[in-house]
C-alpha cells in the first residue's frame, strides 16, 4: 500500500459558501432554496455561515435540489470541521506554549514536593498540570476568580499574586473535601476560652483537637506549608455560604505568631464574615487598614485581656518566673506573653526567647 502524502489548508471553508456559489450560478434565492427542501429559513441560514453541519440527509436533499452529488457536500462539510479542529489544536498547543512562562511563579516545583502535582520534564506537561490543579482551561483565567483574591495576614515582602493563587488552591481543594456543620458565629464564640487553652499543648495534641472544634462550628482548619515568594502568615475565605476556611502557615516556625494568626483569621470571621472576600481593589486600602487593626485587637485581646495585661505590664518585672507565673494564670502559652512584650517594645527582641517555642513540618 502506497501512502501520499498531503497538505491541508488551514483557512476552514464552510460549505455554505459554496453552496451559496451554486444557488446563485441557479439564479436562485436562500429563502427559494429553503421552500424547495421544506426547511426553515432560519436553520439552513446556520449551514450557510458553518454554524450547523450539513449532514447526510440534508446532502441528499441537495443533491435533489442542486444537482450536486451528496458526497460532494459529506466531504466539504467533513473537511471543514477537519480543519477546525486542527486549527484549535494549533490554538491550544500554541497557548501552552505561552504559559510557560507562568510554570515557575505558581511554585510548580513546591507543589510537586507538596504530591499536589506529578512531576514533569518538559514545559508544557507543566501547564497541563497546573491547569488541572487549578481546575482551568488555561492559567491566564486563574487572576480573574474571586476566590484567589481575598485578603491575607502577611508579612514584610513583595508578594507573587500567582504564588498566593496557588497557596490558596491547597486550602480550597482540602476545604471541598472537608465535611464540616453550617457555620455559626455563636458556636464559634462560644469556643474561643477552649482555643486558647490549647496554646499551651504540643502540636501532636492540639491540632486534632482544634481541626474538630474548628469542624463543629462550621470551620475547615487548613495548615499548609509557607510557598515562596508568599510571605503569608494565614487567610480567611468562604466555599460556599456555610463553610468558612481558615489557612495558616508557620512561616518564621515561633508558636506565638501562629496562634496570633489564628486568632486574627478568627476576628476576620467574626467581626467581618463575608466581607473579607473581595476582589483587590474593591475596598480602598483605609477599609482595608481598619479591618486589620480590628483582627489585631481581636487576636491580641482574647489571647491576653486588656486590664490583665495592664495590671502585668505595670509591675514593669518581666523575669522568666514572672512571664511564666503570669501565663499560667491566664492559661496560655508564656511564649505568647513574651511575643506581646516584645512587639510593644516593653522587652528587647530575643529576650526572653527561651520561653518561646517554635513548631516544625512533618513529613506526614
């Protein structure tokens, strides 16, 4: 068997067009051509612009009516949609080509250690990849989604909006799969004494704890590892109207700044509720100012009240059994007590640091 070779046009033809050449060769009108095959004018007006293929039946009645073969029309008519489809495989090729260029700022190789996607060679598989992580048709959609736009405790540093896109997928994808109670402002209140109580547990004793009690009151608790170029700390978004998630990182490990992130994410739900789920720019940096001095107050006051901090900071004696003592009492973590002296300036940094704790990432 011989195979020739052959090449194809990549300009896709409707067959319309040519069947308009025919009518008119015939003198014959679309509307004169639609009452010879009993079809309405408005469905065969599709055929004419490529919209509607022209299939063996509607072939056969050309050839009746035009006088050319049906075979003639099932060929144009396979041969335009040939070309389509090899056009948009062309358009789809060469769009994963432009989205190379992306692969690195989600953090592709951070993700492949996270197991949350395959390892791959080449560029393109990259994108495909990642285009199914994030559930898209193509990277360039991702900036455009509501749900990667929230707003975040951070730290100091110029933050990659595609590395935060993907930070966020994780705490979306494990939050789709969570099973949690319909949110409730008043049970969550209800839990806050218990939450803080476990500042002072291991993190092998506390985490289960807090993922359940988090569950009960309509919360799904994300902790995921800090990705480069985030600088995030934690985030507060909504799936949905009765499941709130809250992320958190350890970035810079020490516990204190992880339980005051925590009780920050909290006051955002509290205090904010869906507010805080906005596209950038939507609220001017002044709203966005204020909601953040809330959340801080909120953290900071529930973990050390006010009048309890004042009457401590008084006595100006902040010696090791003094922070312990007073932690105690207050049944919290001392490390929290010297992270609160120190971002007031009332200690000097790394004093007293060996109160301090800080957590690691398990492999598990």
């Amino acid at each position: 068997m011989m195979i020739k070779e052959q090449t194809h046009s990549d300009l896709a033809i409707p067959p319309g067009e040519y069947l308009a050449e025919v009518i008119s060769e015939l003198g014959m009108t679309k509307n004169e051509l639609a009452q010879r095959m009993n079809r309405p004018a408005p469905k065969l007006s599709a055929i004419f612009t490529g919209d509607k293929a022209i299939t063996p039946d509607t072939a056969l009645q050309l050839e009746m009516v035009v006088g050319v073969p049906a075979h003639i029309w099932t060929g144009l008519e396979a041969e335009y949609r040939l070309t389509l489809a090899r056009n948009q495989e062309t358009f789809q090729v060469q769009r994963l080509q432009d989205e190379r260029k992306l692969v690195t700022r989600y953090n592709y190789s951070e993700l492949v250690k996270l197991g949350l996607v395959a390892m791959k060679t080449k560029p393109i598989e990259k994108v495909r990849e990642l285009q199914h992580f994030f559930g898209v048709t193509s990277l360039e959609n991702i900036a455009s989604l509501k749900r990667y736009q929230v707003a975040f405790r951070q730290g100091a540093g110029k933050r990659l909006p595609e590395a935060t896109s993907a930070w966020l997928r994780i705490g979306e994808l494990q939050g789709q799969k969570s099973e949690s109670a319909s949110f409730k402002k008043e049970v969550l209140e209800s839990v806050l004494q218990p939450l803080r109580s476990m500042t002072r547990l291991s993190p092998e004793i506390f985490v289960p704890q807090l993922r359940q009690t988090l569950l009960d009151a309509g919360v799904v608790l994300v902790l995921s590892p800090h990705l480069p170029k985030t600088y995030l700390h934690g985030s507060t978004f909504w799936l949905g109207q009765n499941k709130a998630v809250l992320m958190l990182t350890i970035r810079g490990r020490w516990a204190d700044i992880f339980w005051f992130s925590f009780f920050h994410e909290l006051g955002h739900l509290l205090l904010h509720g869906k507010q805080m789920v906005f596209l950038e720019g939507d609220i001017h940096g002044d709203e966005l100012e204020k909601f953040e001095i809330e959340a801080n107050k909120f953290a900071a006051d529930i973990l050390i009240p006010p009048k309890d901090y004042d009457t401590f900071t008084k006595t100006k004696s902040f010696y090791k059994q003094d922070i312990d003592i007073f932690a105690r009492r207050l049944d919290i973590d001392p490390g929290i007590v010297v992270g609160r002296l120190q971002h007031d300036g009332l200690l000097e940094p790394s004093w007293q640091n060996c109160l301090r704790s800080r957590y690691e990432w398990k492999d598990s």
